[in-house]
C-alpha cells in the first residue's frame, strides 16, 4: 500500500527554522494535492497547508501565512514544509496528507485520501 513517510521533526527554539518532509513510497503514486495538517495536545487536528500537485498552487491556514511555505519535488514524489519564525504555538505533531480527489477543499480533513503517521515538532518558548 501507498505510505507517507514524514522526516525532519525535532526541537527548536522559538523564532527557529524546521523544514519537514513528506515522501510518497509508491513511485507512482499521483495525487490532485498534498497537505499538513497538525494536532497539538488536546486540540483537534487542524489545517495548516496545501499545495496543489499539478500546478503548485498554495494555500495556508492564516495561523501560518507569512511563516510557512510549502513545496514540492515532482521528481522525487516529495512534499516540504519550511517552517521560520517558529512559535510554542506550532508544537504540534505534523502530518502529511493527500488527496486524489478534487473535492472537499483543501482544507477538509475528510476529503484525504493517504496519511503519514505524523512528525513531533515541539517549539520551546
């Protein structure tokens, strides 16, 4: 079966820089758009960013806009989330999602597909 892998969690202070990874495992996997979502302690899991697969196309949650920047390899079937001016607030587990469907908005948990088993990323104040 198709995995999400995630790598690059860790700690940091506030104001540092983490960039996490996100690799399919089936070379031919395609998918319509790829996703983080985060799940801090006690909080529901929420949307943090998207991009579109085909045409890079982005979309950031306002908690990130300015901070968080997604990208991706076509080539190596990776998406990236660089992370700056980290906050207490971004600890979280991140976790790595896509869609093949085209509906559902980029945000809408139910509307992925596959998910990665999460990252721990913990933000010291």
């Amino acid at each position: 079966q198709v995995q999400l892998v995630e790598s690059g969690g860790g700690l940091v202070q506030a104001g540092g820089s983490l960039r996490l990874s996100c690799a399919a495992s089936e070379r031919a996997f395609r998918s319509y758009a790829r996703g983080w979502f985060r799940q801090a302690p006690g909080k529901e899991r929420e949307f943090v960013s998207a991009i579109r697969w085909s045409v890079g196309n982005t979309y950031n949650a306002d908690s990130v806009k300015g901070r968080f920047t997604i990208s991706r390899d076509i080539a190596k079937n990776t998406v990236y989330l660089q992370m700056n001016s980290l906050k207490p607030e971004d600890t979280a587990v991140y976790y790595c999602a896509a869609k093949r469907n085209n509906y559902g908005g980029y945000e809408n948990m139910a509307s992925y597909d596959y998910w990665g088993q999460g990252t721990q990323v913990t933000v010291s104040s």
